[in-house]
C-alpha cells in the first residue's frame, strides 16, 4: 500500500504542489512592519524639509504638520526595530537588513541636519539640502517596488 505522505515513483503528490506554492507566495509579514516604519519615517523627515524650507507667504496644511510632528515617535520606532536581531530566511533577512541601514542614515542624517541647521547664515540650507540628498537616496534604493 501506498503511504499519503510520500510521494508515488516518479511523481510528487499533488498537495504537496499547493503547499510548495503556499510557502512561495507567503512573505514574512514583519517585513511589511519594517518597511512601514521606513515609508513613515521619510514621510515625516520630508515633511520636516518642506517646513525648512517654507517660504511662510501661506500657511503650512494639517496633514504636512501632523506629519512633521510625528518624526521623533517615528526616529524612536525606527531606532527600536534596528536594534532588534531578525530571523528569518535569507532573503527576508537581507531585505531587514537594507530597511534598517537606510533607518539608520536617516537617523544619522537627520542628526547632522539638526546640529548644522542653527548657526551661522547659508548652513541651513546646506544642511537641508544634504537631508534632502539622503532622503532621495533611501526612497532610490530602499523604497522601490518589491
């Protein structure tokens, strides 16, 4: 008699087709919370740019406030997931591995954006510019479609 569980000479059992491609499509869903929290934390450090850089002739809309004020949670969510250790497969590894580097330059970006943005005239825009310049750095490379 044949055992359901193993496979016939020559032929895999027809299950274990569907269960293959189960474990395929699945995605390690604490990928998503990574990547999440990277999208949210460009969202505020770009909206704490465009603040920088608001000529004041209108006023700022809600959502760009709202979104600005919710930088230092974000910095602090941020900082909490790269510090953890991940497991997970290689490949969910390594995509963990990219969002939280590209958290960290953003945390280190914006510090270095805060330090130089007082101070003496010219070194706010310069130290805008050089958030801005990271910040599109991490959307390249980071936040590009899977």
């Amino acid at each position: 008699m044949l055992n359901k569980f193993e496979p016939a000479k020559g032929r895999a059992l027809p299950h274990s087709k569907v269960i293959l491609e189960v474990r395929r499509k699945m995605k390690d869903k604490r990928v998503g919370v990574f990547k999440k929290a990277l999208e949210e934390l460009v969202e505020s450090l770009d909206a704490t740019v465009r603040l920088a850089q608001w000529d004041g002739t209108e006023s700022v809309p809600d959502p760009l406030k709202d979104s600005a004020s919710s930088l230092m949670a974000r910095l602090g969510t941020a900082d909490r997931l790269a510090a953890g250790v991940f497991k997970g497969t290689i490949a969910d590894v390594a995509r963990v591995t990219a969002l939280t580097d590209a958290m960290r330059r953003l945390e280190v970006a914006y510090v270095s954006y805060r330090k130089n943005s007082g101070g003496a005239a010219g070194n706010g825009d310069k130290a805008t510019r050089e958030l801005s310049t990271t910040l599109d750095e991490v959307k390249a490379q980071s936040l590009s479609p899977d």
